[in-house]
C-alpha cells in the first residue's frame, strides 16, 4: 500500500490511529481528523497555523448518530434538517456538556454536516467516530487543489490522503444556524 494513498478500510484505521487524512468533499480536498482526538485536532490548528477561536466542521454520520451531544433539538428543526441533509449543507447547533471541551467555543453551537458525497458516505459505513473537516490550505490563504501537493506542502510526516473522487460543487457547503435560519456562509 502507497502510505500516501489511502483506500476506504485504510482511511479509516489512519483516521482511528490519529493521523491527518486529506480527504474528498463535495466541492474541496479538506484536512480531517477523528474529532474526537484533541491531539490530532490540535495538529490540524497547528499546520494549518489556525486561530484555535474558528471552529472547524464535524463531519457525521447522522445527526442520530451525533445527538447525545447536542441539546434537545425540536422536530420542527428535525424536519427542517432532513430537508437538507444528507447535503452540501453545514449546520450550527447547539451543543450540551457532553461535548468534549476541545470541540466547544464562545458560541454553545457546533458545526455539523452530514454529507451526500458518496466517498464521505463509504468512509462511515465502518467508521464509527465524528471527522473534523476543514479546508486544506494554511488558514486565510487558497485552497490547494491536489492530494499530492498538500501531503507534501504541510509541514508533518503522517499525512496521507483518500484516495477518491472530488464532488463536483464549486463551492464550500452553505452553513445556516439551525436556530435563527440565518445563512453564515453562501
């Protein structure tokens, strides 16, 4: 096996080793990590020299899959949720206190998406944890836009991509805060 060239069974045993997985999404490569491993999550501020106030995306399997964390969510916005999702769609939600602490911030929500994409949805037929999702790139500057430039541009060792197709949306998934229904990002 290519270590920089990951198949689906591969990407998930990097992702449950704490590893840094470049990954597919609907419209960008993006830098991911097991959520739930604050080193690997502290990695990814690190090399892509990100302020630790921005949050980054989770990415999920289903908001069911997700909900112990979150506050009581009503069915009014159950309902609205399943009108976008699965999708290119990112939600603020707010989050309870069994959130871990690194993944909480100064607002009480978190971002959530659980994606359409057909690679991101093969990853979570076996993985069974939550991916941080976030654009490949040092924070502020463009994009890159191929798996082997950006293992090779950041500065660490164990990075390896999802060997899989990129969607073919131009742009990132829109965020809207579940709450408000306020678009934050077109």
């Amino acid at each position: 096996m290519n270590k920089f060239s990951l198949d689906t069974n591969s990407s998930i045993e990097w992702l449950e080793a704490g590893k840094i997985l470049v990954h597919p999404t609907e419209s960008i490569w993006g830098l991911g990590c097991d959520a739930f491993n604050e080193n690997a999550v502290n990695l990814i501020f690190k090399i892509k020299k990100r302020n630790k106030n921005k949050s980054f995306i989770l990415l999920i399997k289903s908001l069911e899959s997700f909900q112990k964390y979150l506050e009581n969510i009503k069915e009014i916005d159950k309902k609205y949720l399943s009108q976008f999702w699965p999708g290119p769609y990112t939600f603020l939600i707010r989050y309870n206190d069994k959130l871990p602490a690194h993944l909480k911030n100064n607002t009480g929500k978190i971002a959530l998406r659980v994606s359409n994409h057909l690679p991101t949805r093969q990853l979570f037929m076996a993985y069974n944890g939550y991916i941080v999702s976030t654009s490949a790139n040092i924070s502020g500057k463009d994009n890159l836009d191929d798996p082997n430039e950006i293992i090779n541009f950041f500065e660490y060792d164990e990075i390896a991509y999802y060997d899989e197709i990129l969607g073919k949306n131009i742009t990132p998934s829109k965020i809207i805060d579940l709450e408000s229904r306020t678009v934050i990002r077109e």
